[in-house]
C-alpha cells in the first residue's frame, strides 16, 4: 500500500509540479498558481519517457529494468532541476511570485454567486465523470493488444517481443512501438505496484480527465474575454457535450470517457488541445514576454503526440503546419512557418524512423 501511494504521489504530483517550476517564468509574464506549472511539467515528463523509451526498446528486447532505471532518474533529475530553479529564481527575483490561497480565497469572495454555482457545477460535473470512470471501468476491444503490451513488459521485462494475441515471441512492430505510451503505463505499474490492467482501467482516467479540462479551461480563458461567467459556462457546455457524446463509438467523448487510457484518447483529447492553447498563446497579441518557451514547449508536446500514437507525429505536424500558415497570413508574419517547422523537427525524426524501420 505504501509503494503505492508513494509512486502514484511522484508520479503524478510531485514530480510533473516539480518539473514544470523549469518553466516559471518562461511562459509569459503573468502571475502563476502551482496550477500552471502542472501541464508543461506532465508534457515535458512524457516528452523524456519517448526520447528513453524508444532506443532502449529497439536496443534491448528485455530492457524493460534498464527502462525504470533511466526513467526514474531523469524524472527525478527533471524534478531537482525545477526546485533548483525556482529557488534561485525566488532569491534573485527573476520570476513572477506565486499565486497562494489566500490570493485564490480573495478571488473567491469577489466572485458573484450566480458564478459560484457555475463552477460548483463544473467541478461536480468533471468528479461525476471521475466516478463513473473509476467504478465503471469499460472493456474495449483494443486492450487485447495494448494494455496486454503494457502487462507483457512489466511482467516479463520483454519490450514489444511478445505477440499480445498469441503469446509467441515476434519481430520488434515498429509502427506499434514507436508509440510508447503502453511501455509508459508499464512503468507507471512497475512503480506503484498495481497491475498494469488496472493502471490503465482505473488509475489513468483519475488523472487525465481533469488535466482535459483544465486544458479546456486555458482555451477558454484565452477565447472569452475577462467577464468571470463566460469560463464556467463553456466547461459547463463542454462536460454536456462529453458525457452526452457517447453517439457512436468513433465520437471524441467516447474515446474519452471509454477509452480513456488508450493512445488515440490521449492524442485526440488532451495533446491536440495542448497545441492548440500553446499557438492561442503564441498569437495573442497581450501575451507579455518572450515567447519562446512556448515554442520548446510546443516541440516537446509534438514529442508527446508521436508516443501516443504512430499516426500521433504526422496528426500533430499536419495540424501545426496549416495553423501556422493561416496564421503566418493572417498577421504577415512569415517567421512564424520558420519556427512552426523547427518545433516539428521530432515529428520529422519519428516519421523517418517509422518508413525506415518499418
């Protein structure tokens, strides 16, 4: 039980928050909570997972142990460097002052009623999806090969050997292997003790459907203005359209609420709105300071998107390809398709090695 909550608590508390102190103050000038530093420091942690991942995979077929050990100190590694930052950073006064409770207690007394019930119905809303993710774990079809990979590496150490249906050793399947999420999952179970299954089933949707939201909250934040309603209301709108989505089985809010855990959810559900708040952020005008955390931060999540999915790379390099043109139009600003291009350069790397090697 203790191994348990302790690699959940440094998995996904300690160590993503510590790692994303790296980008205080290099996302804007702006105040920051805790909060902000949750999302770039889980993106950059799932960008270091692939970079590992994959050549000790196509190196080592029973590299799994060497896998833990490289991940583990460069998450850890990750986490130091950011409390070291943000140490320096607080002694020399280089970056914004965090955000405390008190601040948020303040805005919260300043906030109108009708408000309040909003976000009361956002947040009961978003834990209604929690609960049913967790008590009614749903059976998909996929997990005969996906989640079978994540339980064949914990349980024997094989890297993506083992045909999942039969049981018979096999070829390394670049196009599958190239997205490492199930190697990921993997070491999430290693960590904490508990079956991958369950992981996957159970622990994953109680982590990635409020980080969705929260990214839905920064889009919308960006889009509606300052008028203290208009936030509330469209996560309101869009917990409607998720949990009413299940329409057909191919629907983004079946994916998400169903398949949760899988590649494809990930991709389509949480690293595609990454992106598309990162540009909203690079293209405001009134966002103060240099910009160019967001575009390591964008190259980083195009990392993330290629671990997801084979398709995740040239999905995530299409969009940001025609984004940037309009955008590179729209304000005249031709620099903007030079960077967009340098920031696909993993996407580029990922796709080479997937028509090379496979």
């Amino acid at each position: 039980m203790i191994q348990k909550v302790l690699g959940f608590l440094f998995l996904f508390a300690l160590s993503p928050l510590c790692t994303g102190l790296l980008w205080r103050g290099k996302l804007g000038k702006r105040k920051e909570g805790v909060w902000d530093f949750y999302l770039p420091g889980f993106l950059t942690q799932l960008a270091a997972f692939q970079v590992i991942a994959v050549p000790v995979m196509i190196l080592d077929a029973y590299g799994m142990d060497l896998l833990v050990i490289l991940s583990c100190a460069a998450l850890t590694l990750l986490a130091a460097g950011g409390l070291l930052r943000a140490v320096f950073a607080a002694r020399k006064k280089e970056a914004p002052a965090l955000i405390g409770f008190s601040a948020c207690r303040a805005a919260l007394r300043k906030m109108t009623w009708e408000c309040r019930i909003y976000w009361l119905i956002v947040l009961a809303a978003v834990l209604f999806q929690m609960y049913m993710a967790y008590t009614r774990a749903s059976f998909d079809g996929d997990d005969a090969y996906y989640v079978v990979q994540s339980v064949l590496a914990d349980q024997t150490g094989v890297l993506n050997r083992i045909r999942p249906y039969t049981g018979l050793s096999t070829d390394l399947d670049i196009r599958h292997a190239l997205a490492a999420l199930p190697l990921w999952e993997a070491l999430v179970a290693r960590l904490t003790g508990v079956h991958a299954t369950i992981v996957a089933h159970t622990l994953l949707p109680l982590v990635l459907i409020p980080l969705t939201y929260f990214v839905y909250g920064k889009i919308g934040a960006k889009l509606l203005g300052a008028e203290e309603w208009r936030l509330p209301a469209f996560l309101i709108l869009v917990n409607i359209l998720q949990i009413f989505g299940n329409t057909s089985i191919y629907t983004n809010a079946t994916f998400f609420l169903m398949r949760t855990w899988q590649g494809k959810s990930v991709m389509a559900n949480l690293i595609l709105l990454a992106l598309i708040w990162l540009f909203l952020e690079i293209l405001d005008d009134k966002t103060e300071g240099a910009k160019t955390g967001f575009w390591i931060l964008m190259a980083l999540t195009n990392v993330a998107a290629a671990m997801m999915t084979s398709m995740g790379a040239f999905l995530a390099g299409l969009f940001l390809g025609i984004v940037s043109l309009v955008a590179a139009l729209r304000k005249k600003k031709p620099s903007l398709l030079g960077r967009t291009v340098l920031c696909c350069i993993p996407n580029a790397v990922f796709l080479v090695m997937l028509l090379v090697m496979g």
